[in-house]
C-alpha cells in the first residue's frame, strides 16, 4: 500500500507545472530571490482546490445550470500557478528595477569619483529607503559574496547572467568590460547614464503614441454613442436613455490600458488615511441620499466626484514637479557654497528661499528643519521619488564627508536634462489632457 502511494506520488510530481517548468520556473525565481521549495510547498496546499472545486462546480451545475461547469477555468490557474506567479513577480522586480537605474547610476557616478566600484555602490544602497527594487538585487549580490564566498566581480558576473535580456544586464556587462579593457569607470557610467536617458525617451514617446490613439477612440466613445442613441431615439421610443451611460462601462479598461503602458515618471502619491475615507464615503451618502430621485443622476454624481478628487492628487503632483524644477539652481547653489569650504549640510542652511515660488520655500525650510536638528534628509518624504532620492544622495555625501563642487555641478546638469526630457513628453501629450477632460462632458 504505501508502494502505491509513493508510486503515485511520484506520478504526481512528474505531472506538476514545477517539473515541466523547472527551468523557467527557477530562472524566474533566482531574478527577484526566493526560495523555490517554498513556491513549490504553497503549490501542494493549492493543488488540494482542484478537486474539490471540481466537485463543487459539478454539483451546482447538475442543481441550478450547466453554465457553472465553466468554474472549472480556475483550476487551471491552480495548476499554473507557479509559473504565473513567479512571472509576476519578475517582471514587477524587473520594472522596479528600470524605474530606479538612472538615479543609481547617479550614485555610482558619485562614488567612481572616490574610487569605489560598482559592488560599493550596492552595498551602500542595501540599507536605502528609496530604491525598492535595486535594494533586493542588493542583497542577493552582497549574498553572492558574503555568503557564497565569491569575489565582488564573480558575484557581478553571476548576477549578469540572471539579468542577460535588461537594462540592467547591460549595466552588468559593460562594467565588466570596462574591468577587463581598462576603461575608466566615470566614463562609462556617464556613457550608461546618457544611454538610460534616450531609453527613457523612447519610452515616453511610445508611451505618447499609445496614449493619444487610445484617447481619440474613448473620444468618438463618448461622442458617437450618445450621437447614435439619440438618433434611435426618433425612430423608435423603446430606446433606454440608461443606454447612455454605455461609455462610462467601457471607460475604466480604457483607461486601465493607458495606465498599464505608462512608463513610471517619478510620482510616488499616496492618500493619506483621512481622504481614503472622504473618497469612499462621500460618494456612497451622496448616492443613498439621492437614491429616491433618480439612479442616472446618482452615478453621474458619484462619477464626478470621482473626478474631481483626481484634482486634488494632480495638484500634489504639481506641487513636487514645480519643486524638482528649482532642484537643478538649488544644487548649483550648493556647488558655489561647497567652493566656499561649506560642508553639504551647512552649504543647505546658506541656501536663500526668499525668491522662490511659496511651495518650493516651504520644502527648504522643512530641510533646513531637519538639518538644524541633525536628522536625516530621508525624513522628508514628497510626492516624487527624484526628489526623495535626492535628499537620500545628499545625505550619502554628507556621511562620506565629500563634497566638491564638480559633482553637484554635474548632477545638477543631468536632472536638468531629466526635467527638459519629460516637458518635451508632457508637451506631446497635451492632445492627450484636453481629449480626457472634455470626453465626460460630451456624453452630458
């Protein structure tokens, strides 16, 4: 008996998604690092759903329909699962990763003046509150050598491999290269860096593309539907005027496909816990209040909440974007300071707010705040993660107890370029804004 079982376990095992796709599985896995025999062992506690969903599914089938058979399309995500989920979380790790390459770069440009290598630049940033994804790849080369016992270049080369088809396999390699032909290493992060920006270009501009040909057909959505109902309406007196609200049905994926295709450009809004509320129960005692007048007006009104709440996000992403605007003439004062023999934390309290913009003064006095109390920049958390990994850039230097003029000079001038980048792109998208604040009121 116990032959048997063994016997079909093994069976089992042989017909397992981990078995037919080690490989892809593992590779996935050794990616963003985790443990396979952890994704295998919540595989099993899974697969234990499929007959009894089946079961179930074919039960209810037998009572109420035979449409409920089609329950069954879970169980093959079940038995997916390993595969699915590591994909997942890959290809999160992967643009976690690309969001965040231009700002390391500009660490480890910083750090190739003091000599430091790419591993140093690693391991500096396994401790970062700002690099989310680059922080996991971290640990897993600090891993590689600390653990494993190999060299920082071994461990790098170990890592390329991994990262052989991104953006940062190229990093990998062409630090490598550099390694083995003598190539100074400011050169060629400098070289990386200006590569990562016209990437960024042409992910923007694709991104503009996508965006405005979506856009124009969520336009004759709105404008045609109503344009084509109306029309019936003369015809024949059967027509809901409900129907008219078809467009909002279709908007959400609409919408959800332009999201999906836009590249991260360095917002990082959260709500606080407060305007969670007002956004969920403001709409929901509006509705019920106005439930006995008419549903249409109800979800027009809940609709236009929804809308105008997205103003009150837009205006903090204003907000940050006018303050990384200054951000280039602030380092450049701060380079002229540090020429002066000023340290980076006494060269931010020189700084002089009295002409620029009200926001902008409100965010250097809050780091002057954290300077005078001797806390770290990182404290201040904004709306966008250029600014939040400034202030993390800042506080670095000020730990190395280096600072030269030449480096804020030349971060100042990569941010600048940065900033020129996404105006040209946000420009290209002004048929993009006007389309989508006009379709609603089209429909009404």
């Amino acid at each position: 008996m116990k032959l048997k079982i063994n016997n079909i376990s093994k069976i089992f095992d042989k017909l397992s998604i981990i078995y037919l796709y080690y490989n892809k599985i593992n590779q996935n896995i050794l990616y963003y690092g985790d443990d396979i025999n952890k994704t295998s062992k919540n595989y099993r506690k899974l697969l234990f759903l499929i007959p009894l969903i089946t079961i179930i599914s074919i039960l209810i089938s037998m009572k109420i329909s035979i449409y409920f058979i089609l329950i069954n399309f879970i169980n093959i995500f079940i038995y997916l699962y390993p595969i699915i989920i590591t994909e997942v979380k890959k290809n999160e790790q992967k643009k976690a990763i690309e969001d965040e390459l231009i700002v390391f770069l500009l660490f480890a440009y910083i750090n190739s003046f003091l000599g430091k290598s790419l591993y140093k630049t690693f391991e500096e940033i396994s401790n970062s509150v700002v690099f989310k994804g680059l922080k996991k790849e971290a640990a897993l080369l600090v891993k590689e050598v600390e653990v494993l016992g190999k060299s920082s270049i071994l461990a790098i080369e170990s890592r390329a491999r991994v990262h052989k088809n991104d953006s940062l396999g190229k990093v990998y390699s062409t630090y490598l290269a550099g390694e083995n032909i003598g190539i100074s290493l400011q050169e060629r992060i400098r070289d990386l860096i200006e590569e990562s920006l016209d990437n960024l270009k042409s992910s923007l501009e694709s991104y503009v593309n996508r965006a405005n040909d979506i856009v124009e057909i969520l336009f004759m959505l709105y404008l045609v539907t109503p344009m084509v109902l109306l029309a019936f309406q003369f015809i024949s007196s059967s027509i809901n005027l409900f129907m008219l609200l078809i467009p909002l049905f279709f908007s959400p994926g609409i919408y959800l496909m332009i999201t999906l295709s836009q590249p991260n450009v360095g917002y990082n809004v959260a709500l606080t816990t407060k305007e969670k509320l007002i956004l969920l129960c403001l709409p929901l005692a509006i509705g019920l209040l106005l439930l006995r007048i008419n549903l249409l007006y109800d979800i027009i009104i809940v609709y236009a909440l929804f809308t105008i709440f997205t103003f009150f996000v837009y205006n903090r992403i204003k907000s940050s974007d006018d303050i990384l605007h200054t951000m280039p003439n602030i380092l450049s004062d701060i380079a002229d300071y540090v020429k002066l023999g000023y340290g980076v934390r006494n060269s931010l309290l020189k700084l002089n707010e009295k002409n620029l913009d009200t926001k902008t003064t409100k965010f250097i006095g809050k780091v002057k705040e954290l300077v005078k109390r001797d806390l770290p920049l990182t404290r201040l958390n904004t709306n966008s993660w250029v600014l939040n990994a400034v202030l993390e850039f800042l506080d670095n230097l000020e730990k190395k107890g280096y600072a030269d003029s030449f480096i804020f000079k030349e971060i100042s001038i990569l941010i600048g370029n940065y900033i020129t980048l996404r105006e040209k792109i946000l420009r290209n998208l002004q048929l993009f804004n006007s389309l989508s604040i006009a379709t609603p009121f089209l429909l009404y």
